[in-house]
C-alpha cells in the first residue's frame, strides 16, 4: 500500500499540489481501510485517512497512513 502513496506523491508537480480522494474504491486502494464514509488527503510530504468516530479506532489499527478522526469532514481537511 505504501507503494501506491508513494507513486502517488511522485505524480504531484510540486508542494502545493494534494489528490482529496473521496470514492469508496479508491479510499481502500490507498489506505487499505474499507469505511462507508471518508476521504484520504495526499500531498508531497504526507498522505492521512480522515474518518469519523465510528471508523477511528480500526482505522488506527489497521490503516498504512496516518488517520484523523473528524466531526466535519471538509473543515477537518
């Protein structure tokens, strides 16, 4: 999984550049943690899985990214 942040990173043409992926497939595909709602967050330097409270203590435990419980998703990010 972390090949793909990787990759991923490599592909952003600079620091102010970030990927907000939202879908559910694609959530899984670079967190490896499947949630009903959520989004992962992808700059240069770091990649985050943000979820709410119901996911939060999987999330830490089973994701390969960072994880950031929110009340409000878009506020949060």
């Amino acid at each position: 999984m972390i090949d793909r942040i990787t990759k991923l990173k490599s592909l952003l043409p600079d620091v102010k550049c970030a990927v907000l992926i939202t879908s559910d497939e694609n959530r899984v595909y670079f967190s490896s943690f499947r949630s009903s709602a959520g989004a992962v967050l992808v700059t240069k330097n770091s990649a985050t899985l943000f979820v709410d409270f119901r996911y939060y203590l999987a999330a830490k435990a089973q994701a390969c990214i960072d994880v950031v419980c929110y009340n409000k998703l878009y506020e949060s990010i």
